[in-house]
C-alpha cells in the first residue's frame, strides 16, 4: 500500500465507496506505515515526525547543513571554521634570530608550562603545520597565547608569518613572500594570561591538499612600538581556518 494522489472533486460530486477507499481509507493506511507523500517535496529532504501523529516535512539544503533532533528539526552548520592549537612546546627558536630555548614558567609540582621567552630584541620560534584536507585553502586567523613575570607596562609587537606552503617534490629550503600578521599586544599583571586579538595571516605558495606549512612567530622587540622592557614568554598560538567540505575523506 503507497500513498495515493486523491483526484480533484466537484462541489456536489457523490464520494462512492471507491473514492473513499483511495482518498481517505487506504492513505490513512498509507500514513499509518510511513509511506506519505508531502506537498512539494524534492529528492534530497528530510522527513520528520512533528507529533505522534503527524509528518512534517523539511526542504533539503546543501550539505553544509545537518539536522538534528526537534520539531521542527534543529539545522546545524557543520562546515565554518575550525581551530588549531600550537603550543610552544612545538615550537623551536630560529636558528639564525633565536628567542630563548624552552623554560618551565612555574614554581608549583604538578603544574609544568613550557614557554619560549622573547627578551626585548629581536627573536624568532619556528614551527610546522599540514592543514586538514577540509581547509579551503584561504587565510588563516591567528591569536598569540603569552604572559609575562615583570610588573612593568609595556606593548609587546608580534608577527606571525606563514613562511611559504610546499607541496610533493618542491624545495622546502626556499621561499616567497612572508604571508604575515602582526599583533601590538598589551602586557596584563604580572603572569597573567595576554591573548592577542586574531589577526588573518595569508598563505604564500599556492597551497593545496596535504601541503606542508613553515610558520615562524617573530617579538619585533627593536620595533618603537614595541615597550616592554622585559621577556614576553609565549605559551602557544590558535589558529583558525575555514571549511568547504564536511570532511577529510
């Protein structure tokens, strides 16, 4: 038994036993076993239960979104943005512009953190990323993690550079133009948490799917703006990305 289409009637028009058995009887049979057919629908939507009684129907929308439950049902965006976290104890300082090598901030068991301290020079800390399949390749956002013991008040200057992407069978000892953000970030209490605003970060090289990304962290400690007369101690960077698949199949 399938849903029926019920045929246009008449004002007047005697409803015989046969119509009533199509349009009323065997649908309601039809309904009973989940074999409705809705106004408009189109391949691809969603049929739900509004009540115990009753089907409702849900327009199908690209696959960015997913239903979930409700009546009528939630729709989640399931693409968007999506956060990488670096901490500083993945990064290293730069061979050639060094920050100070790791040390644990802490006095307390239990409770190591590992920073990279950036005197107030110029001081570099590099690292390496391969993006998710699902980035679309566009910028990333960057927000810098740091903290500082000094009392003193001061602006930090920061840059994050996206040092170049490289793919299979390029040469990853050369580069392009720095992509680069760059961050004037104020210092807060002594060992209190400082989190710079995001700042968007381009991408050089081309990138594709399953590159290789080198990043550096730079204190442009010798930049006038830059006026804290103390070791900024950088705990890690987020960074954000966006999506335009659901997954990295």
């Amino acid at each position: 038994m399938v849903w029926t289409a019920p045929t246009p009637r008449t004002t007047g028009e005697l409803i015989t036993a046969s119509i009533w058995n199509t349009d009323l009887k065997d649908n309601l049979i039809a309904v009973h076993t989940g074999e409705i057919a809705l106004t408009s629908q189109v391949g691809g939507d969603f049929i739900y239960a509004i009540d115990p009684f009753r089907f409702g129907r849900l327009g199908s929308v690209n696959n960015a979104y997913a239903p979930f439950g409700g009546s009528p049902p939630l729709m989640r965006l399931t693409l968007g943005r999506q956060t990488i976290w670096v901490p500083a104890a993945a990064m290293r300082p730069d061979k050639y512009i060094p920050c100070r090598w790791h040390e644990d901030i802490t006095t307390n068991p239990w409770s190591q953190m590992l920073a990279l301290p950036f005197p107030n020079t110029d001081g570099v800390a590099g690292f390496t990323l391969v993006m998710p399949k699902a980035w679309d390749k566009g910028n990333l956002m960057a927000r810098l993690y740091w903290t500082s013991t000094t009392a003193s008040a001061g602006n930090v200057v920061w840059y994050v550079h996206v040092v170049q992407s490289y793919g299979q069978a390029e040469a990853i000892n050369t580069y392009g133009s720095f992509g680069s953000g760059f961050f004037v970030s104020g210092h807060n209490a002594p060992n209190a948490l400082n989190i710079t605003a995001d700042t968007a970060i381009t991408v050089g090289g081309s990138p594709a799917t399953d590159e290789w990304l080198r990043l550096n962290v730079y204190r442009a400690g010798n930049d006038g703006n830059d006026t804290l007369p103390a070791d900024a101690w950088l705990l890690g960077a987020r960074f954000t990305y966006n999506c335009n698949v659901m997954t990295d199949d």
